[in-house]
C-alpha cells in the first residue's frame, strides 16, 4: 500500500507539473492569500505571508489597470476577472486585508478549518461573526484538521470534507457552499477527495493548482494563484 501511495504521489506531482507548464497562468483567475500581516515573526514568513502595504498596493494596482473583480455570488467563476481568497483563517485578516477590501467593495473568501476556530493566530466564533457580519464576506470551509487528505481512509475524507461544512454551517448558521483543499496540489488531495466534494454539495472546491482558468476549470478542483511579499509584484505584470 505504501509503495502505491509513493508511487500515486509520484505521477500526481509530476502530472501537476506539466499541467502548469502547458497551461501557465494568464490575466485574471481566483487569487490566494494566506496570512496578511505586519508583524515580523509570523510562522507563515516568508513564503506564505505579505505585508498590509504591499496587499494594499496589490489591489489598488490592480484597480488602477481596470481589473474587474469577481464576485462568488454570481452565476459562475469566470475567466478574466479576478477573485480574491484568503487560506486558513488567520484573525490578522480582520485589522489588515478585511478593511481594505471592504472600503473598496471587492468581495472575498475567508476558507476556515472548523478545528482551528479559537486557536492562537486564528480566528474565533465571535471574530467569525464579525466577518460574516461585513458586506462583501463570503465563509468557506478548508476541512477540520488541516490534514493532507491523501492518505486518508475515506470515511475520514469524508469526516473533513462532509462532516466539516455542517460542524461550519452550524456555527455560522448559513450554507457553506465554497472548499479549499488543504495544501491544495493533486497530490495533497489524493483518491476520493474531489467526489467527497462534489457529494457535500459544493459549488466549487479549490485546489491550488497554478493554471490558466480558461484552459482548466474543473469546479472540484478549481485553479487558484498563490499570492505572497515574494511574487506579488510579478502576478501583477501578469494581471
Ligand atoms: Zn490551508
């Protein structure tokens, strides 16, 4: 079994390889962040975080260019304009990239693990609440454990993808129609992960896969452009 998920991990990493090169990115596609933050020793530093003033500087350029924003609440995601997530459900959103996108009336995703509600970092009931309180907030689910689903047994793939959009729905008293697989790649995600998905009842289940969304759309396994202080400035050119 061992050498069947080494040999699976193999042939999905490489297959999401060639997949990227063949279909790189272009203009417009649904963005992810992780942490926004200002302060210096934050653990998702350097590769995961960015700065308030550098996200700032993002989206205003992005409106200077025209960019049109998406909004998730339309009929569907489509290709050319942008849309704005946020991974793992850091409470520094509220003070640092929240603000900035609700003055501008841009709408977001914040994908939170049902198990990390209340934890240092992370968001709690209450700053929930508070998010879903503000105008353009959507609430997504990201699993329970955060874990890498492949590997899993499949009532435990199940348990994080089913089991974790009602354990949310229940605190936010609202559909979660929106998932984020943890980690995100093909193969993070493993066998069973994608139909899990679609059987909860998601509208749309992302990966983190880094493609072109015209080329590549699959609802359950929807691209999605990391964003970070590192390559900001470049995925800018590129919008
Ligand atoms: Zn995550």
């Amino acid at each position: 079994m061992r050498i069947i998920k080494k040999a699976d991990d193999y042939w999905r990493y490489n297959l999401q390889r060639l997949i990227q090169k063949k279909y790189p990115p272009q203009k417009g596609g649904v963005l992810v962040f992780h942490e926004v933050t200002d302060e210096p020793d934050t653990p998702m530093k350097p590769d995961y975080a960015i700065r308030t003033d550098e996200f700032t500087t993002f989206i205003d350029s992005l409106r200077e260019k025209k960019a049109f924003f998406g909004r998730f609440d339309e009929e569907a995601i489509k290709p050319g304009k942008i849309y704005i997530t946020f991974d793992d459900g850091f409470k520094s959103l509220l003070h640092t990239a929240i603000p900035v996108l609700e003055k501008r009336e841009i709408q977001y995703i914040v994908f939170v693990p049902t198990d990390y509600i209340g934890k240092p970092g992370y968001v709690t009931k209450e700053e929930l609440s508070e998010i879903l309180g503000k105008s353009n907030s959507v609430i997504g689910g990201h699993s329970k454990s955060h874990r890498r689903m492949h590997g899993l047994r499949l009532q435990e793939i199940k348990d994080e993808i089913t089991g974790s959009k009602k354990e949310l729905e229940d605190i936010i008293e609202r559909p979660v129609e929106y998932f984020a697989y943890p980690y995100g790649s093909m193969n993070a995600i493993g066998f069973f992960s994608k139909r899990a998905a679609k059987n909860a009842g998601y509208r749309y289940a992302f990966s983190t896969l880094c493609v072109d969304n015209r080329k590549y759309k699959d609802p359950f396994f929807y691209p999605r452009i990391t964003v970070t202080s590192n390559n900001y400035k470049q995925i800018l050119e590129m919008m």
